[in-house]
C-alpha cells in the first residue's frame, strides 16, 4: 500500500509561484547583464566592430539568449536608451518631467527642471545617440535606427511643449512645433557634445545654459 500523500494544493501554487519568480529574476538579471556588456563594447569597439558573440561572452549568456532578448544590436540600443532615459534616480527622469508640468507651475520653473534633467540623463544617453548617428553615415539598418529614435526625442518633446503652452506663459507668437522644435533642439546629445565633453563645461553649468536658453527663447 502507497502511503505517500499527494502535495496539498496550496503549496504546490506557492512552490509554481516560487519558481515563476525565480526564473523572472534571474531572466531579468540576464537582461541587465547583456545590456551592461553592449554598452561597455559599443562604447569601446564602436558599432559595427561590436559582435553579438562579444557581447553574449561579456555577460555569462548564450547568443541565442541576446537574440531572444533583444533581437540584434538595433534591439540592444534601444534597451540601452530606454535605460539612460530613466536618469539616476528611483524615479524614471521621464516620470519626474511630467511631475514638474503639475497645473499652477510657472513655466520658468518647468524649464529650470526640464534643464536638470537633461543635464541628468545627456552623460547616460548622449554616448550612446552619438555613437548611433556616427555608424548611420554608413549603415542603413543604423540609420532606419537614428530617424526612429528622433521621431521619438521629437514626439516627447511636442508632448512636453503642449504642455508648456498650456501654462499661458509661451511668447504668443511662439507656435507648438516651434516649441517643439527648441526643446527638441536643446535636448539634442550635440549639444550635450560641444559643451560639456568637448568644451569641458561643468554639468551644473550645461543644465542652467539649457533652461536659460529655453526660457530667452520661448518666454
């Protein structure tokens, strides 16, 4: 006679539960793993010198598993933005823009913030645009790549400017892709390029340029 009792019911779903949680932590470590390595090679190798190999070597992962994950270097980049956009702290800097576009803020005070944020994230993500529209000269898929990521930069920014017209504070002959446009402008890693990593401008010092040269342009 088997005396062997089944599992209750209840601890075979804590024990699912358990390791469904299990697999999505580390799936998810994978994810930052390889998305840490193909930062560091494109940074380092440049974009076409850098091999899905490299990078799946670099972060303790099979190739199958980064084109599982990401679908190729186009797919790698876009992890990598999406990660330097959220800024440095527990917030998403995104999060914190629409934060500071609370009705009742003075627009001075928006642009002062938006300036900050920038200033934030431009270090993380500037790197990695620039890195994208030097290999766009000579490779179409990368450049599909770069008219994506700036119809998005725009798309942010055209939200941003709608809502930074609807303060009543904008010069009234500024329109909403004029706005659009400066802020998108300002944003831009070039910037981020001539100033700081060229010129050596402190950040502090690019933040304010940003918000002041908003605010003489759009106030």
């Amino acid at each position: 006679m088997n005396l062997t009792m089944d599992p209750q019911p209840d601890a075979v779903n804590e024990r699912r539960a358990y390791d469904a949680t299990r697999r999505q932590a580390g799936a998810q470590r994978n994810r930052d793993a390889i998305v840490a390595a193909a930062e560091r090679r494109f940074l380092e190798d440049g974009y076409a010198a850098t091999t899905i190999a490299s990078i799946a070597a670099d972060a303790g992962v099979s190739v199958h598993t980064v084109y599982k994950s990401f679908g190729g270097k186009p797919g790698l980049i876009r992890s990598i933005r999406a990660r330097a956009l959220e800024g440095d702290g527990p917030v998403p800097a995104e999060q914190r823009s629409d934060r500071l576009q609370a009705p009742g803020v003075d627009a001075r005070t928006i642009l002062q913030g938006w300036g900050a944020l920038t200033a934030e994230v431009a270090p993380r993500v500037a790197p990695i645009l620039l890195l994208v529209r030097d290999a766009a000269a000579t490779d179409p898929e990368i450049r599909l790549l770069q008219d994506e990521l700036d119809a998005d930069r725009l798309r942010r920014m055209t939200d941003n400017a709608g809502r930074l017209l609807d303060t009543g504070q904008v010069r009234p002959e500024i329109s909403l892709a004029t706005a659009a446009d400066l802020l998108w402008t300002y944003s831009a890693p070039e910037v981020y390029e001539l100033l700081v990593a060229r010129r050596g401008w402190p950040i502090e010092a690019f933040a304010r340029f940003v918000s002041d040269a908003l605010a003489n342009a759009l106030l």
